[in-house]
C-alpha cells in the first residue's frame, strides 16, 4: 500500500498503479464528477496517471484557476484536430492556453482563415464535445517522435530542444490529430462544456519576423455555457468601452498607424486630461519628498554597455548615429537616475533620496502585438528610484505603498491585489541580500495588512518585487504597480554613500511606478469608465448650450464667468436644435450641460442638465462654480 498525503495534510492508502481518477472516487463522487487533473509532487498530471510511489497529491476541480487553463489547452488540441480534420496538408505548430483566459493554436497554411472558416470550426469542435471522445496519451522515445514529426518542421524545432529521451503526444479518439504535447488534458471532450472561437491572425514562428508566417486561431472555452454566455457579454460591453474606439470618438488620442505605428498622437482634450493626470501626479509626488528630475531621450552606447541593456535589451532599442557615434533612443529611464545621483558624493544622513520622473521610453516591439495604447513604441512612465539605507527599506516599502492605495482609490478602482516575486534560479546578488530584502517586502505587506500571493523564482534576477494588479470595472485585471529591489544598476553605476564611519557603502536601491506606463493607464482609465471620466478629469467639465442664436452673447458671458474660476467649458453655437446639441453632448460624456435661454438670461442665471439626465432650473452661476470646485477638490 502506497500513502498519499492530500492538501488538507490527510493520509490516504492506495494500491500501487491506482489512477487519480480512483483516487478522487475514493474520497467521494463529488469529487470524482468535478475533477479535470492533478498535481503529484508538483507536476501536473492527467487523471488516468497511474500512481507508483508515495506522494502528494491535490486534484484540480473545476472551479480552480489551474483546471480552466488546463481545459483551454485541451480545447486547443481539439481545434488542432478539427482543422487537420479539414485540411490534411495543414502543419500545426503550438497551441497553448493563455494566461489572461482561452487559447491560440498557429497553422503554417496556404490560406488565412475568415469568418466563415472559424464558424466551421467552431461547428466541427460542437461535434467532437458531443462525442465525448477521450484525450489519449502516448509515450514515446525521441526518435520515434521524430519520425512521426519528420514532414513538420515546426514541431521538429520543438523535439531538437527537448532533453529527455521519452515524449508524451496525446490524441483525441483514434483519429484525431496525433498531437506533441507535456499535457495534461482533461478526461474528454465531453469535459468542454462550451467553446468559442473568437478571431484569426496572421503571426510570425516565435515572434521573429524572419520566420514562417503562421495562421494563429484565438478560442475559449468554458465547463458551461453559463459561463460562456457571461463571458460574450462582458466582451460584448469590453467592446463597446475599446479604448481604441473610445479615443477617436471622443476626440482625445489615435495613434498614428499610417506615419509611426505604436506611437501615440494626443488631441488638445486628450492632453489636458494627460497634464491633470501629471499635475495630480508630481503634486503628490512633491508632497511625499521626492525631487521631480528630468533626463534626455538619447544616450551614448557606453551608457548602455554600462547599465547592460545592450547585452539583454538591445533587440528592443533604437540606434541612432550621431556623427561616427554610436548612440541609442532609451528604453528605460533608470540610468538617468543613476548618472543624477552620482553627481556629487552623499552621506548617510541624506538618505532616502527619492528621484521621480515622467519619463518617456522607446522600446521595439513587434507590429503584430501593437494594440492601442496597452501596447505601444513610445510611451511614458512614472518611474521613481529611492536610494536608502538598508534599514530604510520597509519604512521606504510601506510609503509606497500607502501612495499606491491612495492613487487607485482617488482614480476610482475599488480592487487591487499583491504579489511578491522572489528569487529565480538565475540572478545576481548574495543570497544574504535576497533574504534580507525579500524579509522587508514580507514585513512591509504584513505591517501595510495587505493580502498577497508568493510567486516563487518569479523576481527579476536582479532583485525581488512586488507587482500590483488592479481589477476594472468589467472585472479584468491589469499589471500596474511594480516595487523593484535593485541590485544591479547600484554596482553597475558604483552608487555610493558615505556612513558614519567615513567609509563608502551600497545604498539599498528601489525602482518603482505606478501608473506604469501613463499611456496605457489612460487607456485602462478610459475603459474602467466607458469614456465617462470623473469630473475632475473629464476635459470638458461643462458645455453651454444657447436655445436660440438670440442667447448667444449671454452664453459667452457664462462661458467667461466659469472659465476664469478655472473650469473647463466650451460653448456650442452650431446652427442645432438644442435637442441634437443635449444628445451630442451626452455622446461625448461631459458632466454637465448648461442650458441658455430667454428665461435663464433674464434672471442672470443658468439651467443645468448632468450628463445622468437631472435637471435643476434657476441656479446662480456662482453656486454651479463652488459645487463643482468642491467636487473636484474631492476627486469626484
């Protein structure tokens, strides 16, 4: 008899060679009805592994996060089989699930694949789940893969960079397409509830765009189709709050696709909102003792030799000849802030030093992956770097953090949570340092009450992290916030101070932002609203709207009275019936509409409409201009 010893630290007594399928059946049906796959001693495995030692064991129900990406890699394959099924001389390449939900298969094929293809697929798939096929697995040697593999170059790239001897493929029924794969998969098909294909792409293998183009089929799946049903209507709303959309229409920002691919144009609004984000920004930052710096666009090749982008970056950066020089558009803003600091010698009792930008970066990234501003060439980012004593970090940890609560709450998300990334196999530093640093992280998530997750070996090899992602409206969550320990700038760019003793020693170095890129955060903010911004940050705070062209000098009037308290407000003198000016308005999600007319002039007062539809009669224009700066005091 073999122990098994389950998450809740129980011990179970099993025959040697009983499957997790059994095992789960042997604690209850329940159990057995809901599970997908299991994770024995930390690999995860199908639930007709056979067990042949004592071991860990927790299986995946189907509630769990592991067993919808298993699910989406499984409804993959099945993709695979359905367009091998369709077109025979297809070599399919990966198909894995995606961490943000669904999955992609490529195809190197002879013909993209339109609307009418992915319905097809979409049907034949149905079929299958219908049948309830089984995911079979097989093992074989290498070199037997490589036979089977031998006319399909893709996979063969994939066997040339194993090292085990021994491969799994799996195969769904005994038809379906015969599949390289680690696996798991579920049970079945008839495991996948539900499935949608949601477009087609054309990529390139590996992202190199030397390489094959690749037809790539983007698809998820669900247990049921509740949950399919939910997820097309929360696309559905993502839509129609596409900040790509959204941009344009409120004339705010587009990027320039035709003349600069991945770079940003922003309009005259889009603008004040980018300045009353900036200005709320180094406010903020000012009062919380940093010192706002500025740093060049450009730098020579040695700077960057020095830092060591050109050795892992350089892929991503844009040369620039100056003269015989050699010099590079930046990637990041931190040796800047290193090169700042060095200046002039420091002492210990100057420390923290805390240096803040908003600095804008260029980095290269593939066409293909270019998505309005969520990704983009040029963008900007609140970068900060706090040099300290290492007994400063937690204090220094906790002030950021106390900062990034206040930032999202006044910006209106309700929901963010922490993850602390620690050591990875490769990095640089002693493991003294790391202990001590990733303890002050700890201490200062603790000490702050926040909740987190470990993300174990995930912290750049240059020092640990905690990463901060914030949930929207539509209940997606997006990376925004990044505490970084920095161990390798300091040495690169010999960061000194002098201690108490006359001898110069390493400051404790911390990057960090928050917004992360202020392109994208506009992005996020236009989406978490559906373009209708707060009143402190909509650009347009109020429009006046004359009922007739006879209340046009009175309108100018209250125009002027508002603007010179500071509001931002526009008139609209359009030959229109005020009806069209009311709903134009209402399109563009502006607060408030002040409605001008005989009435309204003859009292020397104005009529209000809030973008909700309320409407009050008879108010002093004084009054409007204190509710409204009271309001945007508070960040409403």
């Amino acid at each position: 008899m073999l122990k098994i010893r389950l998450p809740d630290r129980s011990i179970l007594k099993i025959q040697r060679g009983t499957n997790v399928y059994d095992v789960a059946k042997s604690i209850g049906l329940g159990l057995a009805r809901d599970a997908v796959a299991a994770n024995i001693n930390g690999k995860k495995v199908d639930l007709h592994y056979k067990i042949g030692e004592e071991c860990k064991l927790k299986i995946f129900t189907k509630q769990s996060k592991e067993a919808i990406s298993i699910l989406n890699h499984s409804a993959a394959h099945l993709i695979a089989t359905v367009v091998k099924n369709l077109y025979p001389d297809v070599k399919p390449a990966i198909g894995p699930s995606i961490d943000s939900g669904g999955f992609y298969y490529d195809f190197y094929s002879n013909k993209p694949y339109f609307k009418e293809d992915l319905s097809l697929f979409e049907e034949k798939a149905n079929e299958i789940i219908k049948l309830d096929l089984p995911f079979n697995r097989l093992e074989l040697y290498l070199d037997q893969a490589e036979v089977i593999y031998s006319k399909n170059r893709f996979k063969m790239e994939i066997l040339q960079d194993i090292k085990e001897s021994i491969v799994s493929l799996y195969q769904i029924g005994e038809d379906g397409y015969l599949d390289l794969c680690k696996g798991p998969h579920v049970p079945s098909t008839g495991k996948i509830g539900a499935i949608k294909i949601l477009t087609s792409s054309s990529v390139h293998w590996k992202g190199d765009q030397g390489r094959e183009k690749l037809q790539r089929i983007y698809g998820i799946a669900f247990f049921n189709n509740k949950d399919l049903i939910s997820f097309l209507k929360r696309r559905e709303e993502a839509e129609r709050r596409d900040h790509r959309i959204l941009g344009p229409q409120l004339d705010l920002f587009d990027t320039a696709k035709a003349y600069g691919p991945g770079m940003a144009l922003f309009y005259p609004k889009g603008t004040i909102l980018w300045e009353i984000i900036e200005e709320f920004w180094r406010k903020e930052h000012r009062n919380a003792g940093y010192d706002i710096v500025r740093t060049p666009h450009l730098f020579r090749e040695n700077v960057w030799e020095q830092s060591g982008h050109l050795d892992y970056y350089k892929e991503n950066m844009y040369p620039v000849d100056v003269g015989k020089e050699k010099w590079y558009v930046k990637p990041m803003n931190c040796p800047g802030h290193m090169m700042i600091y060095n200046r002039k010698s420091h002492s210990y009792r100057e420390l923290p030093i805390r240096l803040a930008e908003f600095g804008t970066v260029y980095r290269y990234e593939l066409s293909g992956t270019l998505n309005g501003l969520l990704r983009v060439r040029g963008f900007t980012q609140d970068d900060s770097h706090i040099f300290m004593l290492p007994d400063q970090l937690e204090e220094e940890i906790l002030g950021v953090i106390k900062m990034v609560d206040r930032f999202y709450k006044i910006f209106g998300f309700q929901e963010w949570i922490y993850h602390l990334s620690t050591r990875p196999d490769k990095s640089i530093g002693t493991k003294e340092i790391w202990d001590q640093s990733t303890y002050a992280l700890k201490k200062a998530l603790n000490k702050a009450k926040k909740n987190y997750k470990i993300k174990e070996g995930e912290g750049a090899f240059y020092g640990p992290k905690i990463d901060i992602d914030v949930k929207d409206a539509l209940g997606r969550m997006w990376q925004l916030a990044t505490i970084q320990v920095d161990f390798n700038l300091p040495e690169r760019f010999d960061i000194t101070y002098m201690g108490d003793d006359g001898n110069y020693y390493r400051p404790v170095v911390i990057h960090r932002v928050i917004f992360g890129a202020v392109d994208r955060f506009i992005a996020i903010l236009l989406e978490h609203y559906g373009g209708k911004l707060p009143l402190w940050l909509s650009p347009v705070q109020a429009i006046v709207i004359p009922i007739t062209d006879r209340n046009n000098e009175y309108a100018k009037f209250v125009e002027k009275e508002i603007r010179k308290d500071g509001m931002r407000v526009e008139v609209d003198f359009s030959p229109e019936r005020m009806e069209y000016k009311i709903r134009e308005a209402q399109m563009n999600h502006i607060p408030y509409m002040i409605i001008i007319g005989q009435k309204e002039e003859k009292n020397n007062k104005i009529s209000i409409r809030s973008r909700q539809g309320k409407i009050r009669k008879g108010v002093m224009i004084q009054d409007f201009v204190s509710e409204v700066h009271r309001k945007v005091l508070e960040y409403q």
